[in-house]
C-alpha cells in the first residue's frame, strides 16, 4: 500500500476512534467502553478474535467496516460510506451491552426484561443523536411484531 493510503487509513481510523469517544462521552458513558473494539490502523485483513473497526479506500460504496468474527468466522461484517451512519454500529453495541448490565440491576419480577433493556438503549442512543435512537426504535419495532413482550412468563 502507498504511503499516501496509509496515511488516509490512519486518519480515517483515528477520526472514527474519536467520533466514538465523543458519542460515548455525551451519553454518559466512560470511556473504557470502547476498550473491546479493535481500531485496525494498518492494510492487515486478518481480523483478531471480537469487533474490529477498519477503513477500505478501494471500496467507495461502503468504505468504513464493523467486523465482528470469532475462531476465524467472521459472523457480522456492516459497512458504510457517511461517517454518520457507520457510527451506529459500534455505537448500537455498546449501547446493547450497557442498557444489559442497567437491566441486570433494575430487573422487575414478572416483566419482560426487554422493557428495561430497550427502554434504557433508546434513551443512551437519543443522548448520542436522535437518528440513532430512531433507527434502533424501528429495530426494536421490528422484534416486537415478531416477538411481542411476555410480561409474566417464567
């Protein structure tokens, strides 16, 4: 890779990185939330056990890259051209497993606890930025149609 792309890599990944710091920051959030990720700064595609977040300037429709894999398997690969939109991804993630560990805590006997759980998701996502909280709204809509509350089910 020419040294002009590397550069361009490097920038775009510490761009993202610092994108990422901001929205946990404005949600509350500490920022050894984004210690799981994996920001891969160099043109390697051998992508490490967990999320790794990489830039591919040969790929203009969709050049920034969430990879998730596991044993070599990669088992969720999103993409996106804005900046903006890419964002969601990592940021839905660790929004998920935080509003997790806030159900955990405030768990309600008899309720489904995807009350809590999306409940506190959305208000992280709407602290980041509206669009984010809105896109997970139609995820979560989405489930519901399919997989209504069951509140009292043991």
């Amino acid at each position: 890779m020419p040294a002009k792309s590397l550069v361009i890599l490097r920038q775009k990944i510490h761009q993202v990185r610092d994108a990422l710091l901001a929205a946990v920051r404005r949600a509350g959030l500490p920022d050894d939330c984004l210690n799981w990720l994996y920001f891969a700064d160099s043109t390697t595609e051998a992508f490490s056990d967990g999320t790794t977040i990489t830039y591919r300037d040969y790929d203009p429709h969709a050049p920034y890259r969430y990879i998730t894999a596991e044993r070599g398997t990669i088992y969720c690969d999103e993409g996106a051209a804005d900046l903006h939109r890419f964002l969601y991804y990592p940021l839905q993630d660790i929004t998920h497993y935080i509003a997790g560990q806030y159900e955990l805590d405030h768990r309600q006997p008899d309720q489904d606890f995807r009350r809590i759980l999306f409940a506190k998701q959305l208000k992280l996502l709407a602290a980041i930025h509206p669009d984010y909280a809105a896109w997970r709204k139609a995820e979560i809509d989405t489930v519901l149609q399919l997989h209504p509350y069951r509140d009292g089910a043991a």
